[in-house]
C-alpha cells in the first residue's frame, strides 16, 4: 500500500540507471560521519536531463521540467512550485554547508565526490512533497500518518 502516490518529477528509467551506478557508493557513504557527503544519484539524474552543470542546478529548466511532469494533475501544480521555491531557500539558506560537502576528498578507493546541492534539492521535493499530500491523493491509515509525522521531523540535510 502507498500512502502517497507522488509525482514523478524526474524520469524513471534515468533515476534507475543512475542507482545502478551509484547506489553502493551511496549506501557506503551513508555510514560515514562528519559533512554530509553528495548524492551521485540525484546528480547523475540531474546531468542525464541537462538541469546540473559546474554545481548550478538551472532551476528555471528545472522547474519547467517538473511543472510538465505534473501538468494533467491539477491538485499537484501548486504544490510543486511552491515546495521547489521553498526547497531552493533551504539550500541558499545552507549553502556554506553544501559547498564544504563539495570539497571533501574521496574516504574510500573509487569514491567519486559530487556536489550536494542535487540531492540537497530532490531530496527536499521528496520529503516535502509527501508531508504535503493533497488530502484526496493521501491514503489516510495509522501507518501513513505515523510516516508522515516522522517525515515531518526529518532534517533534509
């Protein structure tokens, strides 16, 4: 059961490849204390849809791209580009932290370092998207609404 069937803002096929490459590495890194290191997954994704370039997210792109993938779900369409503006505050508001994560050397053979803003910002989508359900796409249920409480608590960084 799925609590709530979120948009898919990024294509799927291109996510997938994307964990295919980096997932073990990701899971690796997950396990490491200090700065927090960047998503290669959600950077590969945002390479793969021309979106990322040099540790910019072209975030008028972005956005176009995410409003088309919600274009035949009005109840999704505000939702989506108020959370994506409020997302992009976040990380301005982090940024010192966002770029120490940038600068960090490799901690294990074949670690491959990427810029945390991209998961910075898919990971906020995701969260905040959630919390957000619109109440006729949410599955009302003790299990969902305990996750969407613990969501809620949840730093995105």
């Amino acid at each position: 059961m799925e609590c709530c069937n979120t948009p898919m803002l990024m294509d799927k096929d291109i996510m997938m490849d994307c964990y295919q490459k980096y997932g073990d590495q990701t899971k690796k890194q997950m396990k490491l204390e200090g700065i927090p290191r960047g998503c290669c997954i959600a950077e590969c994704g945002l390479n793969a849809t021309g979106l990322y370039s040099n540790g910019m997210i072209k975030r008028d792109d972005m956005t176009k791209m995410f409003m088309d993938s919600v274009k035949d779900m009005p109840e999704w369409q505000m939702l989506v580009r108020d959370t994506l503006d409020e997302c992009f505050k976040m990380a301005e508001s982090k940024m010192d932290e966002i770029e120490a994560g940038a600068m960090l050397e490799p901690s294990f053979e074949g670690e491959k370092i990427c810029h945390p803003i991209s998961g910075t910002i898919l990971r906020c989508m995701g969260m905040n998207l959630f919390v957000k359900c619109p109440a006729g796409v949410y599955n009302e249920s003790d299990d969902c609404n305990q996750l969407k409480e613990y969501s809620k608590m949840c730093p995105i960084m």
